[in-house]
C-alpha cells in the first residue's frame, strides 16, 4: 500500500471495525461515509471542535431513540446555514 489516501482508508476500516467490536455495533449498521461527510460539514462550517461534539450528540440520540432518519442530513443542512451571531452584530 503505498498510495497515502489507500493507507488512511485501510487504517479507518481497521479502527472502525476494532471501534464497532468493543461497542458491540454492527459494523453493517454504520455509514461511516455519511458521518464523516457530516463532520467535515460542520467543522468548516461552525468550528473544529463541534464536529466530534456533533457526532457523539447524533450517537446520543440514535442510542435514544429519537434521532430521525434523516438527523445526519438535517445537521449537514444546518451547518452548512450556520451563521455566527458574533459576525451578524458586526
């Protein structure tokens, strides 16, 4: 494996596969894409630190129960909106 892009995906299955073993997930019920196509969303557009803090929020609510089908798609949405209220009152 000597292409970088290869290497990083062989590593991110890996940990996803170890990550879902110790949780006891499914590795099938996990659409790492999405989720990482979510974080991305929301750490360019609201801050770095919100997008983990993000994905453990969404985790919260799918473990609850109360995340909609399309919960990653409407916080996508909402970050790609995100305005800050600091640069509205400038």
């Amino acid at each position: 494996m000597t292409d970088p892009e290869e290497a990083r995906m062989h590593v991110l299955n890996e940990w996803t596969a170890l990550a879902c073993k110790e949780l006891g997930i499914d590795p099938a019920q996990v659409d790492r894409d999405k989720i990482l196509d979510l974080t991305k969303e929301v750490a360019h557009n609201v801050a770095r630190p919100a997008a983990p803090l993000t994905a453990y929020l969404l985790g919260l609510a799918q473990g609850a129960g109360t995340a909609s089908e399309d919960a990653v798609a409407r916080l996508v949405e909402l970050a790609q909106k995100w305005e800050r209220t600091s640069e509205k009152a400038d």
